[in-house]
C-alpha cells in the first residue's frame, strides 16, 4: 500500500491485529487519546518513523508463539514516546533503527527494548517503577540511561550486554536489584 501518514481519531479504542501490517510508506501515525488496544503485530514491517503511544493504552496483545509483538519489523522506527502505563513483553524487540526510547509512568515489560542495534539514549519518566527482565539487554550501543524516576525494581539482566552504558544512576528508591543486571 502507499499509505504514509495515518490520523487515529479520538472515539477509535482499538486497533486490532496486523491492522497496518506490511504499510512500508506509513511513515507517520497520531494516536487519539481514546485508544485503549494495540493488536499483535498490528504495525508489523510498517515504515513507522517515530510513535507516541497515549497513556489510555492498557491492553497491548501478543501472540508468544509467533512473537508477534505489536511493532515487530519496524526497520525505520527511531524514536518512541510512551505515555501508557505499561510496555508490553517483546513491545519493540529488535527494533534495529531505534534510537531515542523516552518513557513516562510506565512499567517496562520483559525484553521490551532488546537487541534495538541502534538505542543510544533512554529516559525514565518521573514514575517509571519497574524495568522488567531483559528489559534492555543486548543494546549494544546504549550509552545513557537518564533516571528521572521513583525507580523502585529492576530485575534479571535488564541491561545485560550493554556494553557502551558506563554510567547510571539508579535513584534512591530503588528496592530490589536482580541478579545479572548489568
């Protein structure tokens, strides 16, 4: 399809799965603030360059035997703003292009942002709590990770294999460190 840009009104609650699957032109999405459901795969190999997902997404599905996470095969995809209070498991796995991850009130699920080639730069909202296993592991280029946050868990190797990180600082919230973190 040559579809490039896409305006998702305000009385729309869900996109359902695969709904933008293979819409390689689709290079810019406004989500409506009434949007409570992403579908598996629902911006699969899309040409999505940036997103801001709204913090009325609280249902994100996922097909575990397909891995079919709702942004699999984003290969242009740089920057991501979520609003929503949950980052769902595999949400941008292997997002190869992205580079700017920046996060709200949010609990970021379990390998959310793994093997993004190209993420450089991430930013943890003012009531992010909680970095799921894996969250960021395999990052191979993840220089900053800026904590604004009450940061309260993070846990098994979230920043595993991030080789470039030097530097973090956690907070003073913080309550449990997993094992292999870093």
């Amino acid at each position: 399809t040559n579809l490039e840009t896409v305006e998702v009104k305000s009385n729309i609650t869900t996109i359902a799965n695969y709904a933008f699957e293979n819409c390689e032109s689709l290079s810019h999405i406004s989500l409506g603030t009434e949007l409570t459901t992403i579908g598996c795969a629902a911006f699969c190999n899309s040409g999505l360059i940036e997103i801001t997902i709204p913090e009325s997404v609280t249902n994100w599905n996922y097909d575990r035997d397909k891995k079919s996470h709702a942004f699999v095969d984003c290969d242009d995809l740089k920057k991501v703003v979520i609003k929503s209070k949950i980052v769902p498991v595999r949400g941008f796995e292997s997002c190869n292009t992205l580079e700017r991850v920046e996060l709200g009130e949010v609990t970021v699920g379990e390998g959310a942002f793994s093997y993004c080639d190209s993420l450089t730069d991430v930013v943890l909202g003012m009531n992010t709590h909680t970095i799921g296993a894996y969250a960021f592991s395999n990052n191979v280029n993840l220089e900053r990770v800026e904590v604004q946050s009450n940061l309260e868990y993070i846990y098994d190797s979230a920043f595993i294999n991030c080789k470039k990180l030097t530097n973090i600082d956690l907070g003073n919230r913080l309550l449990h460190i997993g094992s292999h973190v870093f």
